[in-house]
C-alpha cells in the first residue's frame, strides 16, 4: 500500500497518530524524517525524491539542488506529487500537478511540518466545515479535510521549506485564463490527441486496460486510443442496480465493434457488508460518502499495469448547469433537508448547526472565486466535486493496484477545452460534435448517461424496444400499483443493506455525540452518519478497523 509520511523539524509533533510516529525513521541527521511504503523514491548521493502519480513526461533523474528541482517541476504534466530534499542546503521542495489532483496533506506546527499522501496518519477534533460539507455535498470542499488543522495543500503549488527556521516560500504556478478566441472542435481533439500521445511516450511498454463504461468519456478515450492503434483490454463493470444493466450493455457493444478483449466484472451484492469495502474505506481515507456508490467497489476488479481513465474529460468537455446559483441549489443540501434532520439526530442539534454555519461561510468564500455563470459552475466543479470527490479513485484508490493514466491532464488541454463556452457543452453538444466529425461508429451505440439512454444514431430495433422496457422498468420500481397491474417485479436489484448499518458501535455515545437507541425505525440516514464518523475515528486507531464482527 503506498503511503508516505514525512516530518520535517527536530520537535515531536503532537499531530501525527502514535503509530505514524513511532514509524518515521531518520533520512537525515536531525532534520528529516520520513516513512516511504511503496513510494517510488529516486536517490542520488544524500538528495533524494519522491514521485507519486504519473507525471509526464516520466521523472528519472534526481536534480542536483533545491534551485533545479524548483526549475523543473512546475515544467511537468500530468497527475503528480514531487517531494525533493536537498541535503546540503537542507531544503524541502514541494510540488504538486496543476489542478492538485495527486492528494497531499500537511499540518504547520510550532517545531514541525508533516506531510502525507493519507489523512488518516493525523488526529485531531473533527473539522466542522470539512463535516458539514460532508453530509451537504457528499465531500470535503477547497483545501478542507475532516479533521481540523489538516489541509489538503492546493493546486498548483511550489512550497519551499527550511528545515533549520520551517520558514515556507510558497506560490501559485498556475491559474486558468480563458483563451482570447473560442476553441473549434478540431482544435479541442487536437489538443486532447496531444495530451494523449504525451502519455502514451511516458508509458509504454506495458499491459495495458481501459475502464469503459456506456458513457462519453470513456467511449470518446477508447476510440482515440483505438486510433491510434494501441492494444486495449477492457474491464467493463455491470451496473447491476440501474436501468437493467444499461450501461454494461452499451460497454460491451463498444468493446466489440473496436475490438477490443473485456471482462465483465459482475459486483457482489453483499459487497458493503464485507471486508472489501473496509479496505475501500482505508486507501480512500473514507473522505467521501461511499455506502452504496458504485465506484467504491471497483478497486476489487483493478489488476495491475496501466489504465486508462476518463475522469477529466467528464468535467471539461461537457456543462450540466447555467450558472453557480443552479449548481448549489441542485446540488448543495440545504439545512431544512431532511439529511440535515438526520444530522441532528447523529450528532446532536448544536454540533450540526454548528457544522452547517461553519460550512456555509466555507462555501462563499469558495463560491467568490469563480463568476456566477456556467463557465463559473464548471470551474467550481472541476475544482471541488471533481478533485475532492471523483479523484479519490483513480489517484488514491486505483493507484496502489495500477497506474493510472488520465487523459487530457496538460495545461494546455484544460486551457483549450474550458475555453469553450458552456452553452456549446451543455447536453453533450461538444461530445457529440466530435463523434460526429471523427468517431460517426461511436454514435450508433446508444449513449448511458444517469437514467437517461440517448439512443443517438442507433437504427437497431432491439435498442428502441430495450429503451422502451427500462423506462416500464423504472417506472414500476416507483410506482407499485403499476407494478402490480404490468405483471412487474418491484423487487430492487441493487446492492444489499450494509450489516455495518447494524452495528452496535454506532450507538454508543462517542464524546459529544450523544447515544442512538437500537430500533428497527431508527432512520437509515442517521445510522449513514454515525458509520462515516466511526470509521473516521476508527482509521486513526492503531488497531485498525472493527465494526460489526470484522475488522482490517
């Protein structure tokens, strides 16, 4: 599992767990310490560097001093983390990719700055906006994390640190600006193909796999790769509990007309009861909620060698909303929604108000750095929903099986793509644009987004009649009577209830929260919220996680 713990300073910090800091082991006298499992670390005489991610191109040398390594990072593409000490001068630099994707977290002490890849080497109270986040949107917001006085550092930054005064040098390397002139399509492709190819010279050589859904991104990436005439394996992963295992249909139809080899991956429906999901929840630091998503599930199914995933392209190259204002309210829980009661109810009415407010003045101040329009909206979005709730897989998760390789993450294709206005991507108009100009064959399979089905140029009978079935299907799952009038099952075919959600160490009383009492009408959401809290502290316990009888 790669994790890495780095202490810079002769003081004991009072933040890290006493097993992280039992751990660290001196890389130099008296200055600095570090712990490195399965971190790629480069070496040359006492300097040394640590990679994580997958910069492009690929690092294999160690620069000579702290100046050339601040000279040469911020050159770098791609997700990546660079930590590069200078013995001699006793410098720490520090750098991350440009839209801070590859996670680090770092705490500033009064004899001490520690670092780390997991926010679980940390204690610490809980951090009310980071909770109140949380349970509003699923996810941390900006730089915050769960617990206070831990800070995700943000993206594109270069930190220089003394190891003698701790004295920081920090700064921005790169912020977005909108092209003067409005990208063509052909110029979006051409860049994205460059971004690509960028890749493919990083890392060659080895087996390579592509998680292909039913969707846009990950059709629009296997054609280009098909283009290329790269050899692809396909882990296709059966949506079991939506629209009658639409999107997998769709997966293996486009795997077949390229010609691609795949897997159908089918999921266990106990999966949330098991110890897999724990271990889920542990390389993920548990800072999403997870219970019932079905990408929490599919670390199980990552093999080692290099995939090909599509999540940039998903919050670039198309809009969902007109503005900031229509984001929030779509997507923001407001305090009189009902997970707010539940809330209440987990934690008690004073600590949830109290995340709430701590959460809310967090989120207009986040809110102010973008304009409220639908380039706004998408800014916000790739800046908070995807770097602190997708990300989380590919570059936490997916990393300690594979390599992760994700398309289009050069300046220069997220400069061009989000450059296009927002009414030119909004219902995949950009996507489709594309097909049409280069991919014709990729619109013939009809396109999974959500619960909609876009049969798009797909004359086949057999799609029309199998669009007609889902929408009877869904329809029932929702309507009962109807149900029962069609002959229809209502019976769900999702994942099963967690046996977590039943475990007695969600009722007792943990601090200031106060104690739950065991009913069969106990509401589901408030036992939601105790599991994300008990794991929280669980992960920092040098035990391990225990809940329900298992353990990890």
């Amino acid at each position: 599992m790669s994790n890495m713990v780095i202490k810079l300073g002769r003081a004991k910090s009072e933040k890290l767990t006493a097993k992280a800091a039992a751990a660290l082991q001196p890389v130099s006298p008296g200055s600095l310490f570090s712990i490195d499992t399965r971190v790629p670390v480069l070496r040359s005489g006492d300097n040394l560097l640590y990679v994580l991610g997958s910069p492009l191109p690929a690092v294999t040398t160690v620069p000579e001093n702290w100046q050339q390594a601040i000279a040469q990072f911020t050159s770098y593409e791609g997700d990546f983390l660079l930590i590069y000490w200078d013995n001699a001068a006793g410098k720490l630099v520090v750098c991350n990719d440009f839209l801070g994707f590859q996670p680090l977290y770092w705490v500033k002490e009064a004899g001490a700055i520690c670092f780390s890849n997991k926010t679980s080497v940390f204690q610490g109270e809980a951090d009310l906006a980071g909770w109140g986040a949380f349970i509003a949107m699923g996810h941390t917001l900006a730089n915050d994390t769960l617990t206070r006085d831990v800070a995700r550092i943000p993206p594109a930054s270069l930190l220089v640190i003394d190891a003698g005064t701790l004295e920081i040098t920090d700064r921005c390397y790169w912020q977005f600006q909108p092209l003067s002139r409005t990208p063509t399509v052909a110029g979006v492709v051409e860049s994205y193909g460059a971004a690509i190819d960028l890749a493919l010279d990083s890392y060659s050589g080895q087996a390579q796999g592509i998680l292909l859904s039913g969707g846009y991104d990950s059709r629009l990436l296997a054609y280009m790769l098909h283009a290329r005439q790269i050899p692809l394996a396909a882990s296709i992963i059966s949506h079991h509990d939506e629209n009658l295992d639409a999107d997998a249909r769709s997966a293996m139809a486009i795997a077949r007309q390229l010609g691609f080899p795949f897997q159908l991956h089918e999921p266990d429906k106990a999966f949330f009861s098991s110890t897999d999901y724990l271990q889920y929840l542990q390389v993920s630091d548990s800072e999403v909620q997870s219970l019932y998503l079905f990408i929490s599930q599919l670390l199980q199914f990552i093999q080692p060698g290099v995939y090909w995933e599509g999540i940039l392209p998903g919050f670039t190259l198309k809009s969902e909303f007109a503005s900031q204002s229509e984001l929030q309210s779509i997507t923001i829980k407001p305090f009189s929604h009902p997970l707010w009661r539940a809330a209440e109810s987990a934690f008690g009415k004073e600590l949830a108000a109290e995340m709430w407010q701590a959460f809310s003045q967090r989120l207009d101040t986040e809110s102010a750095r973008y304009p409220d329009s639908g380039e706004g909206a998408d800014l916000f979005r790739l800046a908070n929903r995807a770097r602190n709730r997708i990300a989380v897989n590919p570059f936490k998760v997916f990393q300690h099986q594979a390599r992760i390789l994700t398309p289009g993450m050069t300046r220069d294709f997220v400069q061009t793509v989000m450059s296009v206005p927002t009414a030119a991507k909004c219902h995949e108009q950009l996507y489709k644009a594309i097909f049409k100009q280069y991919f014709p064959a990729a619109l013939t399979v009809p396109l999974v987004h959500g619960t909609q089905i876009d049969l798009a140029n797909s004359s086949r009978p057999a799609d029309y009649l199998f669009r007609l079935r889902v929408f009877i299907h869904n329809q029932c799952q929702q309507r009962p009577r109807l149900a029962k009038l069609l002959l229809q099952s209502t019976k769900r075919s999702g994942f099963l209830p967690s046996a977590f959600l039943n475990a007695a160490e969600l009722l007792s009383a943990t601090g200031s929260l106060p104690e739950l009492t065991a009913s069969a009408d106990t509401d589901e959401k408030v036992l939601r919220l105790r599991f994300y809290w008990h794991i929280w502290q669980a992960l920092r316990d040098p035990n391990g996680i225990r809940i329900a009888g298992k353990s990890l």
